[in-house]
C-alpha cells in the first residue's frame, strides 16, 4: 500500500531528526534540518494585497503595471540554482492576464495550486460567490498547464471560524488540501486553537481534506508565526531560523514557508496607505532576497504535495 511506505517514509525523516538532535545544539546548527518543509509561494501582484485594498480600487488592477512576472522569475531562478521544487499558489486573475507564468512554473517542475480568483476574503463573500470563482480559477490553471490543481490557498489565510463552509466547496470541487488556516490571533485572519501539524480538518458538512495550516513555532506557552511573507521580513533572521529549526527538530514536524514575488520587489510603486499596512507591506524588501537565499541553505524544501504525501495525507 503505497500510503504505509509514505509513512513509514516519514517516520524514518522524523526519526532522523531526533538523532539530530540528540547530537546536541552545535551539531545542529552546522548541518541542514532532515525534515523536508514545504515551500510555497502565493502569485500574486502588489496590487492584490489585502492590506492595501482601501489604497488600491479593485477598478484600477487593469491600469497598473504588472510586475509578478519578473519577481517569480527570479525566485524560480533561485529555486532552479538550489535544485529545490515548491509550490506556487496562483491567483485566477494573474493566470487570466499573464497565461504564461502558470504554464512556465509548471514546466519547470513545480506545483502549481490555486489561490482563488480575485483575492477577494472569502468571510466578505457569500457561499455562492466563492464557488463560482474557485471553479473559475481551478480550470483555468488546469487548462493552462494540462494538469489536475489539488491544492488551495486563501486570500490573506481567510479560512476562519466564520468561513469554514469554504471547506466543503473545496472538497465538492476535487480539491485534496487546503493550507489556509493559521492557528493564531490576527485583525484580518486566524482560527486560534486549531492544530498546529498538517492533519485532516473536518468541514462542517463532515467531510474531510487534508489541511497544511501555516505554521507557528512554540515558545515556551507562546506560538509565534515564523514561516514567511511579513513574519520573515519583519523579524530577524535569527529568531525565524531558531524558530523553523525547532518545529523540524524539537517537534519533528515539517513547516510551510510562504512568500509573494513582490516581497523581493523594492523598486514596486509605493502606495499612500496607512502606517500599520505601510510598514507590514514596505519594511526589509531590500533585505528579503538574501534571506530567502540563505533559507534555502539552512533547511530542506520541496512541494506542499509531495510533504503531505509523505505524511501519508494524500495517496496521489
Ligand atoms: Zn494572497
């Protein structure tokens, strides 16, 4: 039974990781973490930023200067160079105005997963609205890139105690995983409480999918978002790498990492917004390229399917 292997596959990376740690800190921080973690990427322009959705009107997306193209290019280079897979969440309305990128990421060997269609939170839709557009979105990038999409992302993590319906429109819509929860306390987002491993989550019809919440480290009582996008840029490299070593080798799990081509973009037009968005969405993207590299160095990456396939979660 393939899904056995897959576990047993995964106990022995877990396994592993305990014999790392159990060599004791030095040994750790001189090697690369066992434990495969998922990296992932949302593909999405500046302009589709939740943060900056009162700045930006929906009506003026089609004026603005498309500059997702050029950023992934470069994180797929610097995939290409690392010889890491990921998985790249792609936004219906980027795969409408620039087809190419989807059929490019795919080629190259990367998953390519939905992220909707108009970035819209899905706690501001209604049920109707949303499985229209996640249809939309699913079919199109199967047609562009001539394969089945499995996976799905929310806008700005909007998965959230009041949207938990969203989940039972993914199943009835083939998808085998959600990673759109995150376990925390946030103005825009968050389900505090739900489980910090990838696992299945029950949707409120009763059906199941496999879930890849965004992942948290354990301080002490606290669990602290360290995994990417604003957390990554905000927070010393430091802290995340201690924080990402401790969710591989003290908990033997696996992370997601997440990032957008316009974290790495500090020539992006500046947008007149208030402090708190300016300085979540502006600070360190002159840093961020670097980090991202030395990332890649310090821990082991492939696709979110092919680490949920060897938790055993999903058999395709
Ligand atoms: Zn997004």
């Amino acid at each position: 039974m393939p899904g056995t292997e897959l576990r047993r596959a995964d106990e022995t990376a877990e396994a592993n990781a305990s014999r790392a740690t159990a060599r004791g800190p030095q040994a750790v921080s001189e090697s690369k973490t066992v434990v495969s973690n998922a990296f992932t990427i949302d593909v999405e322009d500046y302009y589709h930023v939740s943060a900056l959705a009162s700045a930006i009107p929906r009506d003026t997306w089609n004026e603005r200067e498309s500059r997702v193209s050029a950023s992934t290019d470069r994180l797929l280079a610097m995939l290409d160079e690392k010889r890491i897979k990921g998985t790249f969440f792609v936004l219906g309305w980027v795969a409408d105005r620039v087809p190419q990128l989807a059929k490019r990421i795919a080629s190259l060997g990367h998953e390519v997963a939905c992220h909707g269609y108009s970035h819209e939170l899905i706690y501001k839709q209604t049920p109707r609205v949303f499985a229209e557009e996640t249809r939309r979105s699913k079919a199109l990038l199967e047609d562009l890139i001539g394969m089945p999409v499995i996976g799905y992302r929310a806008a700005s993590f909007s998965i959230t105690p009041r949207s938990q319906w969203a989940l039972d429109t993914l199943i009835e819509q083939g998808f085998l995983y959600d990673s759109s929860i995150f376990p925390v306390r946030h103005d825009r987002y968050g389900m505090p409480g739900a489980a910090r491993a990838p696992g299945y989550v029950h949707a409120p019809s009763g059906g199941r999918i496999a879930e890849f919440p965004m992942s948290t480290a354990a301080f002490g009582p606290f669990h602290i978002p360290v995994s990417g996008g604003g957390y990554f840029r905000l927070l010393p490299y430091w802290f995340t790498r201690a924080g990402l070593r401790s969710i591989n080798e003290q908990e033997g799990l696996p992370f997601t990492f997440y990032l957008h081509p316009w974290e790495i973009d500090s020539e992006q037009p500046r947008v007149k917004t208030g402090f708190v968005s300016r300085f979540r969405h502006y600070t360190n993207l002159a840093k961020c390229e670097g980090r991202l590299r030395q990332l890649l160095v310090d821990f082991r990456f492939t696709t979110m399917r092919n680490v949920l396939r060897a938790r055993g979660l999903l058999s395709s």
